[in-house]
C-alpha cells in the first residue's frame, strides 16, 4: 500500500541505500602523504561523495606532559617545545607565562625579553603559516608553491639559528626571560630579512591568490559558519574565516601586544580559501609587527634580576660551537664557592614554585594555545597541561567534510592546519 | 628514621601553612623527597603540609563580584541554592575558581553559557589533575571558561574520589568538549557520564591503565652507557 | 631476487655487485615516513635550497610499495608501531631504513611509557643518524653514507658470506654495558 504519507517512500530509499555497493569504508592514514603527519581519517564514501568521516589520533602521543612532572620548571621549556613542532616559540611563551605567573614575576620581566619573544613568535608565525601553505599546496599538487614556502621558510629558520642556535625546538624563552641576549649584528639581518620578505610575500599573491584553479580548489570547500565553529571551539584563522575577528592578542593582551599597531584579518566566506587569505595578510601584519619590535629593542637585561630564578645561561662559542662561558666556569669554580653552590643547586635542584595554578593562553598561528600549570610548591610542575590549537579544531573535521568530495577532503584538513605534534602531543 | 618521622606528625609539631582553609594536596617529608633511608641531610624528620589556595572572601575584586553575583543569582532563579552548587570561591593570582559540585555542574556550565550577563561563550576543554593526597577528591577536572562577549575567563573546578570516578559529560553544553573529556579519560580514568562516546583518544584502545595518574609510573627503562647504567628519570633521586 | 643471487663466486658475481650497487644506490626511492619534528626537517631536505634531486631521490613515494628506503622521521609511539612495521613489511627488497633523529634511534629525550625505545627494536635499521633534529646537511650525509653502503652490497654467496661474519662479530662483541675506557 502506497501512502502520501510516504512511509513506504522511506523503505525504498532505505533498500536502496542498504543494496548500494558503492559505499565503503576509507582508512585513511595514519600513514599517508596528505593527511599532515600521521593523522588517520575514517571515511565512509558513497562513490565520490564521504558520507562520514572520523579521525584517529594519538598516532604521535609522547607523554610529554607526564615527563614534565619529572623535570625542572626550567628544563620543562625543553620539552614543550617540541610540543607542535612548527610554532616553539608560542608554546615556550605559553609555558613560561604560565610559571612566571604562578611565581608573581610577571611585573619583574624585563622590557627586552619581552620584546625579543614578541619578535621571535612573530617571526615563528611566519614560518608556520609558510609551511601551512606550502605543505598545503603541495597536498593540491601544486609543487611549486611548496618550493616557495620552503625557500622563505629558510629566511626565517637561518634568523632563528642566528639568535637561538637551533633551527628547531629552541628551549630559549625561559621562566623569567631568555636564554641568551641577542647576538651581534642580528638587528641588521633582522631588518634584511624584512626586506626580502616584502618582496617575497607579494609572489604568493601572484601565484596562488587570484589562481583559477588553486580558488576552484579552496572555495567553498571546508565550510564552517561562525556557529559551527563556536560549538566546536574553534579558534584561530578557522574562527576568523567565519567572520569574529577574536584574536587574544586584542582581546586578552599578553607581552604587551596592546601596544604593538597590527589589524586582525578576519573573512566571511567560512572556507579553505578565506583562511589561506587570511593567513597571507597574518604574515603580512606579522612584519609590522617585527618591524616595530626592532624600533623598540632598548639595551638592557634578558633575565630576571632575581638570582633564585635566573638560570646561569651563560654561554660562549667555544671551538665546538656554542659550549658554556670559560669567564663564567672560572668566576664560579676560582673566585666564589658560594657562586659555585648555588650555581649547582638552581641547575640540579631548581627553583621551588609556590602552590596553585594558573591558566596562560596566546594567539598561536593555529589558535587559542593554553596552558593550564599546576603546582605544589616543589621544583617540578605538578601537572602541566597544553589546551592545543590543532587538536581542538581537528574536531571540526568531520563538520566540514561530510557531505564533499573525497578530494575536498584533504583541503579542509589542510585548511585546519593540524600539527600532529601539537595534538597528540 | 620513619620511626621520628610518624612521632613528629603525630604530635602536630608542624607549623601552620600560610593560608589556611586551602586543599591539602600533599604532605611533603624530608629534605630531598628521599624514602629509602638515603637522606643524610639532616632534615629528614622534617613534615610540611602543601595546600592549594584556600577559599576567598568577598569582596573579590575587578568583575569577579559581578560574575559571582550574576551566577548566584540566575542559580537561585533556577531554585538552585548557590551554596549547594557552589563549594567555594577561590581568587588565587588575578583568577577567579568556582569549585562546583559535580551533580551540578551541567546546571552551572549551562548558566554560564546562557546568561546574557556571563555569556562564557568558549570552553577551552578540561584538564585533569590528580591529586593523590587530597583524599575523597583525588581527581580533578578544570574547565577554562572564555567569554568572547566580555573578554573574561573564569575557572570551574570539579572533583570526584578515585573510588567513584565519575562527572557529567559538559559536551551537550559545549561540543567542543568531545575529545578532551576523551583525553581525561584516556590518561585520568575520569568517566564523563552522558559523553556519547567516551572511549581512548590517545593510547591504543588495549592499553592497560590511565598513564597521566600519579600512581602510574613513568614508564623510562635505565639507559646503559659504556659501563654505567642511568635509572629512568622517574627512579632517580629527586628534589621535592 | 634474481639470477644474480644465483651467480657462482668469482669475478663476475663481484662485477654484477658492483653494476647492481651502483644502479641502486643511484636512484634510491624514499617511502615518506613522517612522524615528528624530523619529518619538517625531511621535507626541507627535499625542498629547494638544498635540494635531495641532486643525489636522485628527490621524490618521495606516498606508497611503501614503490619504495626502497624508509627514513623514519621522529618518534615512534607504541600506537604508531604495528603501523611502521606494516609499512616496512610492504616495501619490496632490497630495502634500507634510516632511522633520523634521537627520538628514532633511542627514544630520546622521551624516555617514558609512550614511546618506543628506539625503532631497532622494530625494523633492522642500516644508518643512525644523531640530532633533534638533525639539520638536512646530516640528513644528506646519512643518505651519502648509505649511497656507499649499498655500493658495497654483497649478492648471492657473498651475501650469505658477509651475514655470517656479520653475526659471528656480533656475537663476540661486548654488551655496552661491560665495556670500558672513555666514551669513543
């Protein structure tokens, strides 16, 4: 019996979907040259189109918060940093925050070490979004624009060795300051390197912005509206495609960035190819920002005046590269046994930390990155937890790919900017 | 030597913390977090209680008051006592705590989204904390509030015993919150009643045990060199 | 893997050693096997300034099975193990595995419950390569290393010749742990 109703209507479909051998389970992962890094993908796909899609994390889980509970605070900045492995600098600034917050220094922090980690995470965001973009264009086939991404990149990385003797995973920011004061003649190809980028930047524009097919691959892919993303907690460039310029820079300072001059790029096309834009402007006010950040470097300390805290860093280029101060070595060892004492009990035992906790988060390329430090009073975090960008907006990976192409698949997930590192960590 | 040591916790020969009313989380003995008798510095009788901030008085300071108010006040138009639902208040380095009971919390977390004049639009997950010496409240679940309206965040803490593991799911309230309470689950044990699917995020789905517990080790494995061998840094020698 | 395995010893095994050696250390096909830190470090490898195509194998192959050389790249998880092995057990012979950074090659810094202690405890590796992460000079030298090594790779006979020695040296060599002197 046929009814208007359509009861029957329903059963038909139902058949009909149940005796379709078109759908099938997609693993997809965790090894697989586009799913950035070893993230897994479960895909139900209906011919071309995914009907669901479900991620498998934890693929690069490291126990890093478990291992900071049995290290120093200071020897802690070690290990977040190779947390998401593309931004050091916000995560070691994050950390840091956090114990400088929970010690009650905050006040004391000098402006130069301020300064320099502004200019420092500024410059670390560039460098991300270089590799977002150029990790994603390479994920759409486009080689080129890898090769481009890859080549500023290294502009970026060589400032990084320069100042911190690492290309990757720094340690440098440490609770109440730096590691190192800036080393000479760094201003100079600070300021060479912004002028390269200017002229470097603009290329993007020119091969991928106004590109008919780089846009029919981006637009309206990946989409997700401002109400999508506040349910799912989105932040970043994902929350600013939707249209809230909600950025914590302007909206819960940090570093002193109230008095840095910068705009937040927002879009309200909610898709891939509004976040590579707005990504391509962040680099742009990025260099504004170390622009002015250079204007403001003022000689002075990079540590604490506070010896309990102040790690001995100091360190010289020995015939092996960077190795510790002779001058040093020889102040503690020849002229001072208390310097010696307490040279050995602040790098063995480390600083205690008074009881409490305390949450710090910053404008990380990829988001709200947050830290939530608890203490009991020893020389070692109690607990130690990251609120990661990438693994909060990874969740909003199944809201933008279901119901799209399989091949829009790896563009939303490329737009989101996942680091494994980051969300597994 | 643990002979002194019980003697000395027994006679409360301990001097008061400097807060009061705060959690206990921890009694700390000796100098060098030594229990095996290898203490020589002379103060292995020595016993400290550690404690968490204790509760604040009003009035709390900046929008603190106004957030307070505002929740104890839409609480009690739900005919929800705000003394009930609201364990204590703790103002602790320019942060505001509410610690909730955890059969309210839903209420509470759903208030604080809600309310036009709270507006906690953001949830920023929750994080686990075990505390194994606060006995009946080992574990601890925060939640970071962001309010994007008012540029404001707040902390909800919850507690539950390690016997009964068990706090509402807030991911009706806050989608976001799907896999980190997955996370807590994961590392923690913490059971979030009412998750949709509350299974491992991280390990592998055969993996025994809740690896982020204190009471789970480390898990290192001594590394040999030429001739010496360097315990896991989890059965070194430690300072606190 | 074909007639060469068949050759008598002599001197024409040794020729078709060395022109088998030289033609497969010319082309080496790397699986991409990304994991950590390292795998950014891998794709600048590969990226213009210092260009892997230089030694021909600037392409990476997305399926083990066009592959010949896996570079793990970071940290292995216990979660990600079963996974790497798999990936190893697809790759066709002959086939070489380079295990690049500390986290690969011992655990690293992350000596904890997550992570496997070295990913020799998994799949044979031929070349450890140091550094967290080492700069894409190490990796080039690593891969230059491993260029000679499959230059000088034994076939047939000789092959079974060089694995027994191998083991023999193996088996009277001294557990780390017993050795003595300084750290050389």
């Amino acid at each position: 019996m046929y009814t208007v109703t359509g009861g029957d209507w329903d059963e038909v479909v139902e058949s009909a979907v149940k005796s379709d051998d078109e759908r099938i389970i997609v693993n997809m992962g965790p090894q697989h040259p586009s799913t950035h890094g070893v993230l897994r993908l479960i895909l139900e796909i209906d011919g071309e189109t995914v009907t669901e899609a479900r991620c498998g994390i934890g693929y690069l889980h490291t126990g890093i918060e478990k291992n900071l509970e049995f290290r120093s605070w200071t020897q802690g900045t070690t290990f977040v940093t190779r947390m998401d492995y593309l931004t050091p600098f916000f995560n070691e600034t994050a950390y840091c925050l956090g114990v400088e917050k929970l010690l009650g220094i905050e006040d004391q922090i000098p402006d130069r070490a301020t300064v320099i980690r502004v200019l420092l995470m500024e410059l670390n965001r560039l460098s991300s979004h270089l590799v977002c973009i150029a990790t994603g264009g390479m994920e759409l086939g486009a080689t080129t624009i890898m090769i481009y991404g890859f080549r500023d990149r290294e502009l970026v990385l060589d400032l990084f060795e320069l100042i911190t003797g690492l290309r990757m995973n720094h340690a440098f920011v440490r609770p109440g300051g730096l590691a190192q004061d800036l080393p000479p003649g760094s201003v100079d190809q600070l300021r060479e390197f912004v002028k390269t980028m200017k002229k470097n930047l603009p290329e993007y524009d020119k091969l991928a912005t106004g590109n008919p097919i780089f846009k029919a691959r981006m637009q309206d892919v990946g989409y997700l509206d401002l109400a999508g993303c506040m349910a799912l907690g989105a932040t970043g460039p994902v929350l600013r495609s939707a249209g809230l310029p909600h950025d914590l820079r302007k909206t819960d300072p940090y570093c002193g960035y109230e008095t840095y001059d910068f705009d937040v790029p927002t879009a309200d096309t909610c898709d891939s190819y509004g976040r590579f834009l707005i990504r391509l402007e962040e680099m742009r006010q990025s260099l504004r920002i170390v622009e002015q950040c250079i204007e403001r470097l003022e000689p002075g300390p990079v540590m604490v005046a506070d010896k309990k805290i102040a790690w001995p860093a100091q360190l010289a280029l020995g015939p092996d590269g960077l190795g510790n101060s002779l001058d040093h070595i020889r102040n503690i060892m020849g002229t001072s046994m208390e310097a010696l004492i307490h040279h050995f009990k602040l790098v063995t035992e480390g600083f205690r930390v008074p009881p409490g906790q305390t949450y710090t988060a910053v404008e990380s390329p990829k988001g709200e990155l947050g830290v939530h430090v608890v203490s009991d009073g020893g020389t070692r975090p109690y607990r130690v937890h990251f609120r990661d960008p990438s693994f909060t907006n990874l969740q909003a990976m199944a809201a933008m790919c279901e119901g799209g192409q399989v091949a829009d698949v790896i563009v939303a997930v490329a737009s989101i900017d996942p680091v494994m590192g980051g969300v597994d960590r | 030597m643990s002979e002194n040591t019980d003697a000395n916790g027994e006679n409360n020969a301990v001097p008061a913390p400097r807060d009061t009313g705060g959690e206990v989380i921890r009694v700390r003995k000796g100098m060098f977090g030594a229990n095996n008798g290898g203490d020589t510095s002379g103060y292995g009788g020595l016993i400290r209680t550690v404690t968490l901030p204790g509760a604040a008085s009003r009035p709390y300071g900046g929008w603190f008051d106004e957030v307070a108010d505002e929740l104890e006040g839409a609480l009690e138009e739900q005919d929800l006592l705000p003394e009930n639902a609201i364990e204590k208040t703790v103002v602790d380095r320019g942060e505001l705590t509410f610690h909730i009971a955890r059969e309210h919390l839903v209420q509470v977390a759903r208030t604080l989204r809600d309310d036009p004049a709270l507006r906690f639009e953001l949830c920023t997950g929750v994080s686990g904390v075990h505390f194994l010496g606060d006995k009946g409240r080992e574990l601890h679940a925060v939640y970071h509030l962001r309010s994007l309206t008012h540029g404001r965040i707040i902390r909800l803490e919850v507690s539950a015993p390690d016997s009964d593991p068990h706090i509402p799911s807030l991911v009706a309230v806050y989608p976001t919150n799907d896999w980190h309470e997955r996370e807590a689950y994961d590392f923690f044990g913490l059971v979030f009643d009412g998750h949709p699917a509350l299974t491992r995020i991280m390990m592998p789905d055969d993996w025994q045990g809740f690896p982020q517990r204190k009471d789970y080790p480390l898990g290192g494995i001594a590394v040999e060199y030429k001739g010496a061998q360097i315990p896991a840094p989890d059965q070194r020698r430690s300072y606190s | 893997m074909g007639l060469e395995e068949k050759l008598p010893s002599g001197f024409v095994l040794t020729t078709v050693e060395q022109a088998a050696g030289w033609v497969r250390k010319s082309s080496v096909f790397p699986a991409t096997f990304g994991l950590a830190c390292c795998a950014i470090e891998m794709m600048t490898t590969g990226a213009g300034r210092y260009d892997l195509a230089r030694f021909g194998m600037e392409v990476f192959r997305g399926s083990p099975r066009q592959a010949d050389l896996m570079i793990v790249a970071g940290r292995v998880s216990q979660k990600m193990a079963p996974v790497l092995r798999q990936v190893y057990d697809q790759m066709p012979n002959p086939k070489w595995v380079i295990s690049m950074g500390v986290c690969a090659s011992s655990g690293g810094m992350f000596n904890n419950y997550a992570i496997v202690q070295g990913v020799d405890h998994i799949v044979p590796v031929d070349i450890y390569l140091p550094g967290c992460p080492p700069r894409p000079e190490m990796l080039m030298d690593a891969i230059l290393k491993l260029h000679q090594k499959i230059q000088g790779t034994k076939l047939g006979v000789n092959a079974e010749e060089a694995a027994r020695e191998a083991e023999e040296a193996a088996l009277k060599a001294l557990p780390l742990i017993e050795m003595k002197g300084l750290l050389r």
